[in-house]
C-alpha cells in the first residue's frame, strides 16, 4: 500500500465514485456533486524542478 500524497477535503457529503482518465480524475459525492479534476502536465513538473534548482 501507498502512502497519500495529498490529502484534501472536497465536499462535506461523503466520496461515492472515483475515476481515473488519461487526463483528469473524477469524483462524486452522495449530494451528486460531480467534480473533474485536472491532472498536472509535464510542464507543471518542469516548473517545479526549475523552482528547486
């Protein structure tokens, strides 16, 4: 098992249906709150080791 990487609350009804996409993640809550979720680019990466460096 994996530890989390993040952690974050996104809606005060409990998580019902999670997918994962090529490009996105989507979630569903029991209030039927349907939410996509971009994933980061590659650039966003870059950037971030760009910033370390």
């Amino acid at each position: 098992m994996l530890p989390p990487v993040l952690s974050k609350t996104v809606d005060k009804d409990p998580l019902c249906w999670l997918e994962f996409t090529e490009d996105s993640i989507l979630t569903s809550c029991k209030s039927g709150h349907i939410r996509t979720w971009l994933r980061p680019s590659d650039s966003t990466t870059q950037l971030d080791e760009a910033v370390e460096s």
